[in-house]
C-alpha cells in the first residue's frame, strides 16, 4: 500500500514539475523576449538614392540593446536584393547603412514610406522626397 | 487479527503522511515557480517604466544651432544650445552635399554633451567643408533625436593678398554669392566684416548690413593700410551660418 502511495506520489510530483517547469520555461522565453524588444529603438537617420533603384537606409541604433536590421519596405513591400547592412548586428549608439535595390520604382519627386524592421519586430519608418 | 488490523491502521497513516508529503513538495515547487515568473514580470514592467521615461526625454530634447561656420581653412564649426529639458547627447554629425548628384552623405562620430540652457562650441570642427556646395548638418543625439540645419550655399571670391593702399588702383573686389536654400533667387540680407585694424570696405561701414542682388551675388571693395602689413578675415554671416576667408594685406 506504501509503495503504491509513493509510487502515484512520485508520478504526480514528477508530472507536476514538468509541467510547471515546461510553462515557466515557456514564459521566461516569452517575457525575455518582450523585454528585449521593449529595450529596443531604432530611428531612421537618412535615405540616400542613386537616381536610379539603389538605395541606402542609415539607421541609428538608439535602444538600450544591440539589434539586427531585418528588412527594409518601402511603401509596404520588402526589399529582396540587399547589398549590404541587412542582418548585421548593429551596436548600441552606432549606426548602419542598408544598401538594396528598390522592389519599388522609386520616381524623383514622389514621396514614399521607408520602414527598418528589427530581427525583434521593433520598427521605425519615415517618410521620404525623392 | 487485532495485531493485523493494527499493521493496517500504520501503513494508512503512513501512507497519508508520505501523500501529505509529496503534495506539500507539489505546493512548494509551485510557489517557487510563481514566484520566479512574478520577478520576471516585474523586471519587464521595469524595464518598460525605464524604455517609457527613455521615450519621455527623447520627446523633451531640443537642439537649436546658434551658429555654424566654416572656417578660413574650411573646418566645420558648430554651435548649438540646449533649450530642451534635458541634457543631450551628441554622437552623431551629419554632413549631405546636396550639390553633388546624387548628394553624397557622410556620417562623423562625435561625443558632446550639452546640459539644459548650455551652448556647446566647436562641435564637428575636424570635419572639412566647403562653402560653395548646398550643405545640410545633421545632429544627432543618442536618444535618437535628429536635428536639421539647411546651408545657404555661400562663396567669397577675390584675392587671398591685397597691396598697401596707396592710389584707387589698389581696391581689390570681393564677391559674396549665396543661394537660398530654395533654390528661388531672393535678396538675401547679410552682414559683412572683416576684423583687419586698418581695413575699410567702399561706400559703407565696416561692419556693414548689406543684400545680395537679382543674381545673388554682391561685391565689395576693400581696401588696407597697415603699413607693416598683416592678415586679416572678412566674414559673411548670413543668418547663423558665418563664411570666413582669410586675406594678407602686404607692408607697404
């Protein structure tokens, strides 16, 4: 009777902990990573244009935390052909320079949102005069 | 039987104590739990209140350039004044040629500090400028704040030497040229000053309130009569931004 007392108390424990142990687990991954996020900022300091499709975003890491630019949209569709800056670490206070070639016709004169997005998630986007 | 049933009535009870045990256990590696997820949740809303306080400064920092010039050996010199909140922190200077197609962008690592009410000087003064292209400064601060500063595109063409005056022969023309940063052709008002001890400018007063014509350009005359000769630097200031050229009067 003991035995089977310890062993089913044994098991319970042993299945509480898992399960308490996976969920917090869980949750301190979730909640690292928020808080991550929550150190990052990034301001978009300058959009250099060639005249043609080349363009270069300067970013300025401006967080509390590295960070890594992920992509780059302009007017809402993502750069492909990244020549340079695109999921290099940026330190705190440093800055980066995206080099791509617009997915977007870029039309001198017109004005056009340009968004950086972080490996995180965090963002910044300016608007800007071709 | 009755020894039998006491042997029985034991291991229940022993049986309860080692279910007591194991569901305290349970209880105790779940607080433990709890209470390592309610740090962690503190921490983060921690550092949220920090990240809010952060984003509340970066909204209260203002920059406003006093001054910007370029020197006689075209060196940038800024000045600028913390009339924000808080102090600022400057690691960034920008410089765009906007005259150059496509306008190059350069970036200078800087390192000022600017407190609430303060001027700081001479900030970018390694970086090499020129006058004649339609330049804008950029600074940056370490919250991410970006402060912008259009350069008139400025030029003073004439001689770097003048002789000692002596006949009207030896006035020497100087021609200030500036473009508005609109690219429309205005007159712009200017001031213009050179800092020579015997230096006269013809027709109006040293230093002088003048305007640039329909081509936006005006010329000045200038003259010298320091006898053992000496060097001296005309100034145009237009708005806050202050050309400079340096010229040598020779002895006579």
């Amino acid at each position: 009777m003991i035995v089977l007392v310890l062993i089913a108390s044994v098991a319970v424990y042993s299945f509480s902990v898992d399960t308490l142990g996976s969920s917090s687990s869980l949750f301190q991954m979730h909640t690292a990573l928020r808080e991550e996020q929550a150190r990052e900022r990034l301001s978009i300091l300058a959009v250099w244009w060639d005249g043609a499709s080349q363009l270069n975003v300067t970013v300025l890491n401006c967080g509390k935390i590295e960070l890594v630019i992920d992509a780059v949209y302009i007017n809402g569709v993502q750069a492909s052909a990244y020549t340079s800056g695109n999921g290099e670490t940026v330190a705190k206070g440093s800055i980066a320079s995206i080099k791509f070639a617009s997915s977007v016709l870029i039309v001198d004169g017109q004005t056009y949102e340009i968004a950086a997005v972080t490996e995180r998630g965090s963002r910044d986007a300016v608007y800007w005069k071709a | 039987m009755r020894c039998t049933g006491k042997l029985s009535h034991n291991r229940r009870g022993a049986g309860s104590i080692v279910g007591a045990v194991f569901i305290f256990l349970i209880l105790l590696s779940g607080s433990a739990f709890y209470i390592l997820n309610a740090n962690l949740t503190e921490e983060y809303n921690e550092t949220l209140q920090d990240m809010q306080q952060l984003d509340l400064k970066r909204n209260k920092e203002i920059i406003e350039f006093s001054s910007v010039s370029v020197t006689t050996d075209n060196k940038l010199n800024v000045t600028a004044k913390n009339t924000g909140s808080y102090q600022v922190h400057l690691i960034w200077l920008g410089l765009f040629d906007k005259t150059s197609t496509p306008e190059t962008q350069q970036y200078f690592s800087i390192n000022t500090y600017v407190d609430v009410g303060e001027t700081a000087t001479t900030i970018g003064s390694s970086v090499t400028i020129t006058s004649a292209s339609q330049n804008v400064i950029q600074l940056v601060t370490e919250l991410g704040n970006i402060f912008h500063y259009d350069m008139y595109k400025t030029t003073i063409t004439g001689p770097d030497t003048i002789p000692y005056y002596q006949t009207s022969a030896d006035w020497r023309n100087y021609t200030v040229r500036i473009s508005a940063t609109t690219g429309t052709s205005v007159p712009i008002y200017f001031s213009l000053y050179a800092n020579g001890s015997s230096v006269e400018f013809d027709g109006i007063s040293n230093p002088a309130w003048v305007h640039t014509d329909a081509n936006g350009e005006y010329t000045v005359r200038i003259k010298s009569t320091h006898a053992a000769g000496e060097t001296f630097t005309l100034y145009v200031t237009v708005e806050s931004l202050v050309v400079q050229k340096r010229i040598t009067q020779e002895p006579a």
